[in-house]
C-alpha cells in the first residue's frame, strides 16, 4: 500500500498546547492490541474526549465542531514521549491530522510519524508562541505547511523553517514507503547485481 503523498497543505488548526503529551495520552494502551488502522482515528486522545459514560465530551477540543475538517494540530513543547507505539500517528492520521507543530518531538514518535504520512514541524518557541498568539486572535486561521520547501506561513507572517530528515521527505514528496521507495529502483538493482555477479 502506498504511503500517504504530501507536497502542500492549507488548513485550519486544532490547538492543544498541552506540554508532555505522551503516546499513552494520544492512543491509550488498551487499544494497542489492533493491527488494523481503520477506525483508530475514534480512538485518538480516548480518555479526553469522552466522559465515563462514553458520551464526548464537548470542552475538549476534538469535539467542537469548529475542529470538523483541520488537518493540522498545533501541540505543546515535547509532544509524543513515552512509548513507542506506531498507533499513537495512526490514531493522529485517522482522525484527518497530516501535520503536527511543536517546539519538541520525541525521536521515536518523530520517526513513526514521518513512516505514516505525518509530518511533525519543528519550530523555534518564539514561532511557536506566534502561532498561538495569531490563532487566539483569529481561530479559522489557514496555515500552510509546504514540505517542498520545508516551511510553515500563516497570513501577516513570513515562512518559518523546520527541519526535516531528507530521505523521509523525499518519500512524502513522492507518496511512497521506504519499500515503494527500493522498489522504483529495480532496475538499477538489477543492473547493479548482473554486473558484480
């Protein structure tokens, strides 16, 4: 199966500046024993968005209906710590997210992101809290996260940098996993193995 493609998204935000949010928070462990993907989105920040009755809870930011349809989160500092679950970017992608902001990722969880089409933006805190500022003022805010470019903008500021491991964004460019990624390859593979039989 292909991987997600991202070139260019504008989109309006979601923010929870929560600090230290960790995988167990994003997708609690309960749900780990599931392999399949679909319907993991329902999942996403579980103990948050629902009361003990099971009814949503409609203080949390998920489920007012002004979030229907974002497909960036703006997250606090250190987002993604703890274990190591791939479900925690599952849940992330299958709720509609493509792009996380923070000031902080934690490698693994930066890791399985960008294996599931999720691109985790890095900023500097001072762009970070810009962000926040501009989204406070205006919540509908487009913000636009170019990976070609590798940059965030939002109206009133200038592209913002983040980093970015060169050969996971190559494959986001391109809409494929690292095994779509060798096997367009298969001819200079074999090329390669013909000639130092």
């Amino acid at each position: 199966m292909p991987a997600p493609q991202f070139t260019t998204l504008t989109s309006r935000c979601v923010v929870l500046p929560n600090t230290d949010v960790d995988t167990d928070q994003i997708i609690p462990a309960r749900f780990l024993k599931i392999t399949d993907k679909l319907g993991l989105g329902e999942k996403l920040f579980c103990d948050w968005r629902y009361r003990d009755d099971g009814s949503p809870n409609p203080e949390f930011v998920l489920n007012r209906p002004e979030s229907k349809g974002a497909q960036i989160l703006v997250a606090g500092h250190n987002f993604g710590c703890g274990s190591s679950r791939e479900h925690a970017p599952w849940a992330l992608t299958g709720w509609g997210l493509r792009a996380v902001v923070s000031t902080l990722f934690a490698d693994i969880f930066r890791n399985n992101s960008l294996k599931n089409g999720l691109v985790p933006v890095t900023v500097e805190p001072a762009a970070h809290t810009a962000l926040l500022t501009a989204l406070q003022r205006q919540p509908d805010l487009p913000v636009t996260v170019d990976l070609r470019t590798t940059t965030i903008a939002w109206p009133g500021q200038a592209p913002v940098s983040f980093p970015i491991d060169p050969f996971a964004r190559d494959c986001l460019l391109q809409g494929v996993d690292e095994l779509g990624y060798l096997l367009a390859l298969e001819a200079q593979i074999k090329s390669y193995e013909t000639a130092h039989a």
